[in-house]
C-alpha cells in the first residue's frame, strides 16, 4: 500500500490515468466533424462515379483536397479513439493490449495511405 | 481502507438483453458506438478507392468497380446511413456535454430524431448524388 491518501492518487487523472483528455478530444472532434462530415459526404458523393481522369481533375481542386485531407485525418483519429475505447471496455489482458495497438496501426496507416493518395492525386 | 476489494470488481458489465431491456437511451447510445466502429471500415475503403485512383487505371477500375456494383452500393447506402447516424449521435453528445436535455424524456426524444434524421439524410444523400 502506497503512503498516499485517496485524494491524491486521484487528483487531475481519473480512472484512465490521463484525465478528461481523451473525452476533451472526442468533444473537440465530435464538433469538427459534425461542421466536416456534411460536407464530406456530400464532395465524395460527387467524386464517385466519375472515370479516373475525372477523379483526377476532381481531386486537383483545392477546395475538395483540403476537405477531405481534413475530414479523413479528423475522422479516422476520431474512429481510432472510438474504436479503442470499445477494445478498453470489453477486452483485457494481453489481448486488449495487443488489440489497442492494432486499431491505432490500421488508423495510422489509412491516415498516413489517405494523405499519401491525395497528394498523388492532387499534384 | 484504500484497497478494498481492488481488481475483483466487475468491469463494464455487459447487461443489456439479458438482465435489462432495451429502451431507446441504451438502444440508441449502443447504435453510436457500433456505427463508430462501422464508419472505421468506411474509411478504410474509401482510403483504398483514393490510393487505386493515384495508383494505375487497372487497380482503380476493380475498387471502382466494387463500389459501384449493386454490392457495392448496398454497402454505401449501409455506410451513409451509419456515418449521419454518428454524426446525430454525437452531435447529441455534445449537446449532453453542454449541460443541456440531460432528462430522460428529452434523451429518448434525441434517440428516436437521431433514426429518423439519419434515415432522411440517408435518404436525401442518395438522391443528391
């Protein structure tokens, strides 16, 4: 038994040890994305069904670029966090370890893979 | 007094369906954590149809073909409906968040716009694009 008082271990982390960080990012993502995604939709709906010249063309614009670079990093960060709280929540041990880090590569990759696309597209 | 029973408490007990029914909080709070996880694979695929276009017309043509087969758009339409699901859900998170409709009626009133919004956007997006 650690010499500290209840108080003490608590104060600023809370029972994830990091305090209201992460829910301050889900807060501040949550309302990017709900301005973001709209839009989103919207721009990819328009992308889609074109021949690949017209994605091309499509994608060289700034306006849809910028956007979806944008939503896809604020998205996907969003979704890893999501994701990696449900793997918190309902797997433990090792496994959830393991798990936890699985979702953060596969987000980090489609992150890295999404700009890494767009910016074959755009230049 | 401090280590009570540390370690042998349940952990995030799973009771709906089995010790509790469902209700429109719990039903619609659970449908936002399972169109979270959905839209993640939505993003995957539309990463995967991004890197095909800059890659080369024969890597573009099959993942443009499978999302514009009739698979294809039944999983779109799948994938839309949960990402304006989400976006509902969270934009009710954060209305939570404020301090505001935190009662239950107010709760399950937000529930119930959040599918009937996310089916009507659904519904518009579709014929938008």
């Amino acid at each position: 038994m650690r010499y500290l008082t209840d108080r003490k271990r608590a104060e600023g982390l809370g029972s994830a040890g990091q305090g209201t960080h992460h829910h301050w990012q889900m807060m501040v993502g949550s309302i990017g994305l709900v301005l973001l995604m709209p839009f989103f939709i919207f721009v990819f709906g328009m992308a889609l069904g074109g021949t690949r010249e017209e994605v091309i063309a499509f994608f060289s614009r700034p306006f849809p670029a910028v956007l979806t670079a944008l939503t896809l990093f604020v998205a996907i960060s969003h979704f890893k966090r999501e994701a990696q709280e449900a793997v918190e929540d309902y797997v433990h041990g090792t496994t959830g370890k393991l798990l936890h880090m699985a979702v953060g590569a596969l987000a980090w990759t489609t992150i890295a893979a999404g700009l890494f696309a767009l910016v074959r597209l755009a230049l | 007094m401090p280590d009570v029973n540390r370690g042998n408490r349940p952990l995030s007990p799973f009771m709906l369906g089995q010790y509790y029914r469902f209700q429109m909080t719990s039903l619609s709070s659970i449908m936002v954590r399972i169109t979270g996880i959905v839209s993640l694979g939505t993003a995957v695929l539309v990463v995967l149809w991004l890197l095909t276009a800059a890659a080369s017309d024969e890597a573009f043509a099959v993942m443009d073909g499978l999302l514009r087969s009739v698979f294809g758009d039944i999983i779109l339409l799948l994938a839309t409906w949960a990402i304006w699901y989400h976006v509902f859900g969270r934009l009710r998170h954060v209305i939570w968040d404020f301090g505001w409709c935190l009662d239950v009626q107010t709760s399950e009133m937000m529930g119930l716009l959040m599918f009937i919004g996310a089916t009507v956007m659904t519904i518009l997006t579709a014929i938008a694009v």
